[in-house]
C-alpha cells in the first residue's frame, strides 16, 4: 500500500513540473507577443 501511494505522490509530483514548464513557455510567448505589439506601435 505504501508502494503505490509512493508512485502516484512521485506521479503527481513530475505532472506538476511538467504543468509549470508548460505555463512558463506559455508566459515567454505572450511576453514575447506583447514586445512585438508595442514595437510596431511605436
């Protein structure tokens, strides 16, 4: 029982990091976006 608590608990945790890089990347791209917009404004 404690096995298979350990492997979802380790599961979720590597989800979890995966998630964050996702929403990071995402992050870049818009700031990215963004710099491009008020490049051209301008």
């Amino acid at each position: 029982m404690k096995r298979l608590a350990l492997l979802s608990l380790l599961s979720l945790l590597v989800l979890n990091l995966s998630a964050c890089n996702t929403l990071s990347g995402i992050g870049k791209d818009l700031k990215k976006g963004g710099e491009a917009i008020e490049r051209a404004a301008k």
